[in-house]
C-alpha cells in the first residue's frame, strides 16, 4: 500500500482532513483485501505465485492472473519535463500522453483507406515506464522495456471485420521506435495535419503496474458461493489500480473513488493484462477470425484497451472500449504492423 505517495502532492487534496479521511478510506480497502485475498500490490513481479496463494480462498478456480499497465489521466505533469533518477542518470519523463500530437518517427502522419489522416489516440513511453514501474513489475507485461509506442485510429470506423476492407491500409496504425537520446527537449513534434477527425486535447498519462483477473463470466464455478467470491476478487483488483491511479487525478469528479457520483463499473485504461469487459458469445469468434494463430505455442496479448469514459473527451470515439490486439509472436519480433482493433460496442 501506498498512501503516501498518493497524498504528498500538494494538488492531491483541498485540506488536511480531506486527506485524513482519505487515508481512512485507503487503510479499510487495504485491511479488506489482506483479510479476504492477497494483495494484488505485492504480486506484480510473481503472478504465478499470486495464482498459487488465490488456491485456499477460491478452491478449484484458476484466475490466470496478469500484469498489465494501467493508463490513467494526470493533470498535474507537464509534458517535456526532466526528472533525475537511478545515480542521476537522466530519463525520459513525462512523455506519455492520451491525444495531442506524438513525437516524430521518421515517417509521415498516417492516413486511413480514405486518405484521411488518423486520430493520434496515445503515445506510451516503454522505455521511461519499464524505470518506472520497476523491472520485476514491468517484464511480466510482456510488452517491450524500451522504446516509444503511438498508436492512431479512425474515429469512425466501429472496427468490425466488414469495414476492414484491405489490411495493407486499415483504419488504424501503430508506430514504434527507440530513441536515440532520453532528452525528450530535443524530439521533433509532429504537426496535426489538416483533416483529422475529432482531434484530442493532450492529456498526460499517470502510468502504474496492476495486477489482473479473468472477468468472472469466462470461469465456470462449481458453486454461487465461490462465484461470488471470485466477483469480489474481481472487483478489489480493478478498483484497486482505478484508487491509485484516479483517486485524485481523474479529470471528471464522478470517476474518482470517495466522490459520491463515482461510477465503479467504469475500468481504467491498459496495456497487456485481461479485458474488464464480458466477452459476449457474438464476439468470441471474432479475433481468431480477424487474427488467426499459425500455431498452438502463439497467443494474444491485449496491446491497448481505452476506456473513453475515463478521460475528459465526452462523446469522443463512439464512448465503447477500444482494443488493439497483437499475436504474441508479432510481439516479440516488434511486428506492430501485425496489429488489429476491435471496439466492443456493447462492452
């Protein structure tokens, strides 16, 4: 548990006893989890061992616990600024960041089928968050430990295996590529070009490991009893990153936990990990369609999931999670271009 952390910030809260209630508020969910489950915190770099230690609460139930990263808004880091760390060594900061416009990469802004150029939809400095989040928190993701990664899309295109008419040009790109420098001063920003629907207003990333479950309706439970409990697991491991990451920062009142609108069913924003979401029956022949393995040893892995309704953009990209899938194999050999996206339309 971090409380601290949370609550030096001077914009963290508007007084001392609103910081005070708080903690309260932090301390109960901890003792709650410690007494009902492991806390998911202490198991980001072992998510074998937490499968291992869930055994005794939920007989005969395999989560398949994994890490992901979790992307939340911050409205208090600047983009472009520097920070010192490990022996004064300087690393990249603050260059993650939902909308706006991303670092150049050599090529051109990239344009849909149409000839539209796209939305630029996230930039995630890997290098800068692999220091971050720490190397036994970070590897388990999978995802690259260096490196920047952008990712554009058509905000018009609902991601339906129809509308993809030629994947040489599809309604979608990722970009990828190692800096040559960590000092971010001296990156190239790409300008908007003209044409680009729906353009958003950057918003910087607060960027944390978490640990995640499958959601309770892809396990069959051998009673309520366990079924219930396992919801309860569920819930503590989404909310517990979505209380860390947006206790404070969320730019909407109504998405931070201890406001008295706060909607608990909205799910943070992630790299790799499990889906929140309910994978309905109409969608679960979908990806090996659109995606299909060459062999048994591949598998998927969950590149980005968006929930627009957790950042300050009302009504952008058709509200639904955005997914952007990515074969494993096409992971490891940096092939983004091998990318597909799905928006679950009623997620």
């Amino acid at each position: 548990m971090r409380v601290y952390d949370r609550f030096s910030h001077p914009k963290s809260c508007d007084s001392v006893a609103t910081a005070r209630i708080f903690i309260l508020l932090e301390l109960e969910r901890s003792t709650l989890v410690e007494q009902t489950f492991p806390d998911p915190y202490t198991y980001l770099w072992a998510p074998d061992a937490y499968a291992r230690d869930l055994r005794e609460p939920l007989p005969g139930v395999d989560p398949e616990p994994k890490v992901a990263l979790g992307l939340g808004a911050m409205e208090f880091k600047q983009p472009k600024k520097m920070r010192r760390e490990l022996d004064d060594e300087p690393t990249r900061f603050g260059a993650s960041w939902f909308g706006g416009r991303p670092f150049a990469t050599g090529q051109s802004w990239p344009v849909g089928p149409d000839g539209i150029p796209l939305t630029h939809i996230v930039q995630v400095d890997l290098g800068y968050e692999a220091v971050n989040v720490g190397d036994h928190g970070f590897e388990p993701t999978g995802l690259p430990p260096e490196g920047i990664i952008q990712l554009f899309h058509d905000t018009e295109n609902m991601g339906d295996p129809e509308d993809v008419e030629d994947l040489a040009s599809p309604p979608w790109a990722v970009r990828y590529f190692i800096p040559a420098s960590d000092e971010i001063d001296t990156f190239e920003i790409l300008d908007t070009p003209a044409g680009v629907r729906d353009p958003i207003p950057l918003i910087p990333l607060d960027i944390d490991g978490f640990m995640t479950v499958k959601d309770q309706f892809s396990i069959k439970f051998t009673n309520e009893r366990v079924h219930d409990r396992y919801s309860e697991l569920f819930e503590l491991a989404e909310f517990e990153i979505y209380d860390r990451l947006l206790r404070f920062e969320a730019p909407r009142l109504e998405h931070r936990p201890g406001d008295p609108g706060f909607h608990a069913e909205e799910r943070i924003s992630r790299m790799s990990g499990w889906s929140p979401g309910e994978i309905r029956e109409e969608y679960e022949g979908i990806l090996p369609e659109v995606l299909p393995l060459a062999d048994t040893s591949d598998g998927y892995v969950l590149l980005f999931e968006f929930n627009p309704r957790t950042f300050d953009t009302p009504g952008w990209f058709h509200e639904p999670p955005l997914q952007v899938w990515i074969l494993k194999s096409d992971l490891d050999a940096r092939r983004f271009e091998n990318v597909r996206c799905l928006i679950w339309t009623d997620s």
